[in-house]
C-alpha cells in the first residue's frame, strides 16, 4: 500500500514537474510553495491591521437602562425588519434580519443583504452592571467564507439595530469600536449598507 502511494506521489509530481520527479525534490518543491504562502499569509495580516475575515465586535455601555429593556427593543426591531420591505420603500440594508434565538442574556440572529443575499450571523451579550445600567457586546461576522473586506457592513448590521430601535450615541449610551475589531469600520456608510 506504501508503495502505491509513492508511485501516485511521484506521477503526480512529474506530471507538475518533469525535471524534479524525483520524491525528494518534490517534497522540498511543496515545501518552498508551502514557505512563500506562509510568509505572504503573515504580509496580507499585517497590512489589513484588522480582523482577517469580514466582522465586526462593538462594545456599548447603556446607562440608566436595564438589560431586559434594551434587549427587548432589539428584538422588537428585528421583528419589525424581518422582510425587505423597509428597505423597498428606504434603500440601504435596514431590512431582512432573522431572529435565531433570544434567551435571558443573548440574542441571535442573522441579517441577509438584500441584493447579493449574503448571510451575516450577529450576537448581542447582555451583562448589567452595578450601577443599574447594561453593557451590551455586539458581534457580526460573514457567513462566507471567503470575505474579508465588507466596507463596515459588519458595523452597520448592528448599528442600524441600535438606532432602529431608538437608541441615541452619547444620550443613552458609548460605544467602543475601531478598525482593528471591525473591517473596514472607518468606510462605513449605514445609510447604504
């Protein structure tokens, strides 16, 4: 079995290769192939300087509200978008949202674009606080494999929720979000996506 499995191995490597059909050189051939992608993989990291696939992870602090209030209005507005009504009528992405689950400290859900169809699964994590307010981490990330730049609708997938439901920056909560944990947040635009 040993055997055939050379013999396969060195058919296929002749096959790429006539001069180096030789299992030794092929081996150290792959090997090179496997370097280079590894070092390029390290380059591309380094040069998007955020997360490597399309996501996002936002950080609110409500004050003065609770978490089941807060959590409740999301879920409201999920509802309240779940067809692509609103975005007929509105444009943008503000529409086709999915509730997956909603239990005393989570929510799922997904969102779909509305013209390529693309899949996006959110999460929202409640935790109150001491000083009867709620701090409320945010996460979107691709369903497809493959994404890595999104121009923020990772960002918006969520931020559009928090104001859709009615919440105001500054006046009912913070938030804490920069490029290195959401792609391509300093591109985004909500009002298209």
């Amino acid at each position: 079995m040993r055997n055939r499995r050379l013999t396969v191995l060195k058919s296929f490597c002749s096959d790429i290769c006539p001069r180096c059909c030789r299992l030794d050189n092929c081996v150290m051939v792959c090997s090179g192939v496997l370097v280079i992608f590894a070092v390029g993989f390290v380059v591309f990291t380094v040069a998007v300087g955020g997360p490597i696939h399309a996501s996002c992870k936002i950080d609110w602090t409500f004050k003065g509200q609770n978490c089941s209030s807060i959590q409740s209005a999301l879920v409201k507005q999920i509802a309240k978008w779940k067809t692509d009504e609103h975005c007929k009528t509105h444009g943008g992405e503000k529409c086709l949202y999915k509730l997956v689950s909603n239990t005393t400290n989570k929510i799922m859900a997904t969102h779909e674009t509305p013209k390529k169809h693309y899949i996006d699964d959110l999460s929202f994590t409640f935790k109150p606080t001491a000083a009867k307010g709620c701090e409320l981490e945010g996460y979107s990330t691709s369903e497809t494999w493959y994404a890595i730049f999104d121009q923020g609708t990772n960002y918006c997938n969520l931020k559009n929720l928090i104001t859709g439901a009615g919440f105001k920056l500054k006046k009912d909560y913070t938030e804490v979000v920069n490029d290195d944990v959401c792609t391509q947040y300093s591109k985004h635009n909500c009002t298209v996506y």
